[in-house]
C-alpha cells in the first residue's frame, strides 16, 4: 500500500514549539489505535490543516486518517496542539462503507 509520511514543523516567534512525524507509527505511539486494529494492513492519507477551526481558535488543528481497504473502514483524526506545541489527538469518526 502506498503510505504518507508528513513532517510536521510548527514555528511560534522564530522556534520551533512542535516537529513530528505523522504517520501510522505516531498515532500508535499516541496509544490511539485500538488494540484490535492492524498497521500492517493500513494505509496514511497524509495530513491537512483545518484553516478555519485554527483560526478560530487560535490553535493549529490538524486532520489524518487511516484508511483498512480490505475492511472498507476509515479512521478519521484530529491533532491540537496549543501555543506551547502541547498536542492532543483525537478519534473522530469511523467509516464503513455501505453497498
């Protein structure tokens, strides 16, 4: 499967408060994949910034997920992380598809 590695680098008054790597590995360090779920058989779709939810909250909010195909099942996620580059993530939603 294809995956996607992205490289996180925040910067607040010319240092840098927050550098990771996004990826299946980091939401496993982060203990958010249930027990249940296997990366051997998952694949990253990168990240994407959520201007709007930022903005508005004077944060950066970030969106990834996990996509299982043969289980047609997505993982969707969202990462905060704050002005001192303190991050939390979260699960958001799990899709089935439907036939």
């Amino acid at each position: 499967y294809r995956k996607w590695i992205s490289e996180v680098t925040i910067t607040k008054d010319n240092i840098i408060i927050f550098r990771e790597t996004i990826d299946e590995q980091f939401l496993n360090k982060e203990n958010k994949l249930k027990k249940d779920e296997s990366l051997l058989n998952s694949i990253s779709i990168g990240v994407e910034v959520d201007e709007e939810l930022s903005l508005t909250n004077n944060e950066i909010y970030l969106h990834t997920a996990i996509l299982y195909p043969n289980e047609e099942k997505q993982i969707l996620y969202i990462l905060k992380i704050n002005d001192k580059g303190h991050s939390v993530l979260k699960e958001l939603n799990t899709f089935y598809k439907t036939t």
